[in-house]
C-alpha cells in the first residue's frame, strides 16, 4: 500500500510542470495528511503544505486509494457523501482526468 509521500510524487509526476489547472487545489486526507496542488505557478507545485485553495477535495485515505485504483466512482462517492468539495467545483472535476495520465 502507497503511503503519502508515494502519492504526493505521483500526483507530481501525473501533473508535470504544466497541469493547465491555473488555480490551487488541496486534497485533505484528514489523519493521512494534505496534498497541495499548486497549478497556478510555474512550473506547477505539488506539496503536503496546508495551505488555503481555491478548491479543497476531502476524502477518507481508503476511499481516495479506491479512487486512485479505479473501484470507486468520482461522482458516486460525492452522491454518497464519501467525497465532498469546499470552493470551485469545476476545478475539481479537473482533477479526476490529470491523475489518470
């Protein structure tokens, strides 16, 4: 299983130095920690600061593992109340595609 640092340099290697985002977003995994993207500066950042975003993504560590691994829906964990977004909401439905690649 992936810890928090092993993710956080995935996210950095998936978004490179360009995502396109041009905003930032934070991935709050409560306990597990924070994962803080930076899509706004050049070239684009991605650390476990907690800082403020344009977009805050909160999620359990095993719902955004499930997530990751493709068991579970981006919108049916929102439905359920699994995922839940705090700010621009179309900037983090940008998310779910720059992880993928």
């Amino acid at each position: 299983m992936a810890d928090l640092a092993q993710v956080t340099e995935h996210i950095r290697a998936a978004l490179g130095d360009n995502s396109g985002l041009g905003k930032t977003l934070k991935i709050d995994l409560g306990d597990m920690g924070k994962i803080f993207i930076d899509g706004a500066s050049a070239p684009n950042a991605v650390t476990n600061e907690d800082k403020p975003a344009d977009a805050t993504v909160s999620l359990s560590w095993d719902d955004f593992m499930a997530l990751s691994q493709g068991q579970l829906d981006p919108m049916m964990a929102f439905m359920q109340g699994k995922l839940k977004v705090a700010g621009d909401m179309m900037l983090a439905q940008k998310l779910a595609p720059l992880l993928k690649r």
